[in-house]
C-alpha cells in the first residue's frame, strides 16, 4: 500500500471537511481502518482451520461452515470500509475538477478576468450538494452494513456451538467457533464505531441545512428590508440576487444594484 497516496487522499479529506467531518475522519481511520488492519484480520484467521464439528462425514464441517459463515466478517467489514470512504474522495475530485476550471479560466483570461470561484473549497452551489450527499450516502452505507450483520448474526453475537443438520451430514452435530468470546467483543466494537460515525454524519447534515436555513432567512430579510424602504423597486430585481446568493460561491451584496432606466421612468 502507498502510504504517501493515502495521506495525500486523508489530507484532501481533512481539509474541506467541517469540524464534524474531522472528528468523523479520525474515527473512521483510527478506530476503524487501523483496527481492521491490525487485529480483526488476526482474530479472523483463523475462523475456518479451527471450526471443529464432532463428526468425521467427509464434507460435513465445509457445509456447516458455509451455513453459519456465508459471508466472513472480515470482508463484509473491508467492503463496508471501502464503500463509506468513497463519498469523501468524490468531494476532493470535484473541489480538483473546480480548481481546473479556475486555472483554466485564468489562463484564458489572464490574471484580470474575473474568477469562477473565489475560492472553489468553499461549499456553495453544487459542492454544497455533492458535500450533502456524500454524508447520506456514508450514513445509509453503515446503516445498511449494520442491518446484514444483524441479519445474520441475530444481536451481532456468535454462539459457542452451532447445530447444523445439513447434507452431508447424518444427523444433528454440534460444531465449535473458535475464539467466539474475542470475536463477539471486535463485532461489537465495529459496530459501536460504525453507529458513533451515522450519529456524526446525521449532526453533520443537520448543521449544513440549518446554516444554509439562516443564510436564506437572513437574505429575504434584507431583501425585505429594502424592499420596504424602496417600494417603487420590482420585485424581479430583488429575487435575481437572492437567487445568485444560493448557488454562487460568493455572497454578493444584499442591497441590489441602483434600478434601471425603466425603473427611474416609472419613478419620474
């Protein structure tokens, strides 16, 4: 694995997130990917050599493996791992995608031509909405993974002994997990982090709408502010600077620009 690339990636991340977002990115790389890397795959190793059934029916313990095992949970969790992480590095290409169109635009302009972005990190227009999707893709993603380890490990727990009764097997054996205790304790772990980071996402969700709530509120105020003290000024005049305020990656000034020569007509 290239480390440099990772950190380069981890940096991105981290630079264009919320203060929410960093506490999320820590967790998910601290408590998550370093723990995946370093101990469950370990504990994991080992989950089929030791998985012991008091028969010898040829085939019988490979059945009985695959019945209770369908899918590991170490792989399960490196999907889960992969799949959250996606969403923020969609948010790094389109901040890159808007940095080449800036430095196009410079290019084909020169230095005096005016900007795109005043500053294409900042979360406006459509990074605004790809940031917002990628935090209900990444809460969805984890609630969807919780809710397949709980299909098929009722409570997130492996019992001691299994009872299988599959062909090939005669009758009813008893098969034994190996390490059941230290497993049950690391999918309980993954499981609490992976609930700490849908908890995060959903505060982070709220505090983007909510902040864009109060820009909004705070731009019909001023609008009807001036409105109030302007009544001859068109309400069309108004609305095109609200309007270039939700989706712009600037604020432009509250107070629109001086009414046009029909405007002053009218007026006279």
């Amino acid at each position: 694995m290239n480390w440099a690339i990772f950190e380069g990636l981890l940096s991105g991340v981290n630079k264009y997130s919320t203060a929410f977002g960093r506490i999320w990115l820590s967790l998910v790389f601290i408590f998550r990917v370093m723990v995946y890397l370093v101990t469950a795959e370990r504990v994991w190793s080992d989950d089929h050599k030791d998985f012991d059934c008091n028969t010898r029916q040829p085939g019988c313990s490979n059945v009985c493996f695959d019945e209770f095992f369908p899918v590991s949970h170490v792989r399960l969790w490196a999907l889960q791992l992969i799949l959250v992480t996606c969403p923020s590095l969609l948010v790094v290409m389109h901040v890159a995608y808007r940095e080449a169109r800036e430095k196009r635009q410079r290019e084909a302009t020169g230095e005096g031509g005016g900007h795109l972005y005043l500053d294409p990190g900042k979360k406006r227009g459509g990074l605004w909405w790809t940031y917002v999707c990628s935090l209900v893709f990444k809460a969805g993603i984890d609630a969807t993974f919780l809710y397949v380890f709980h299909s098929l490990y009722p409570k997130y727990t492996l019992p001691h002994v299994v009872k299988c009764h599959a062909v090939p097997c005669g009758n009813i054996v008893d098969c034994f997990i190996s390490k059941p205790s230290e497993k049950n304790i690391f999918t309980l772990f993954m499981v609490v982090t992976a609930a700490v980071c849908i908890l995060l996402n959903l505060v982070e969700l709220a505090y983007l709408v909510s902040k864009r709530c109060r820009e909004c509120l705070a731009a019909r105020r001023a609008q009807a502010a001036w409105t109030g003290h302007h009544p001859h000024c068109k309400q069309d005049d108004l609305l095109s600077g609200d309007l270039i305020f939700l989706g712009s990656d600037t604020h432009p000034p509250l107070v629109p620009a001086p009414p046009r020569d029909y405007v002053k007509k009218t007026i006279l």
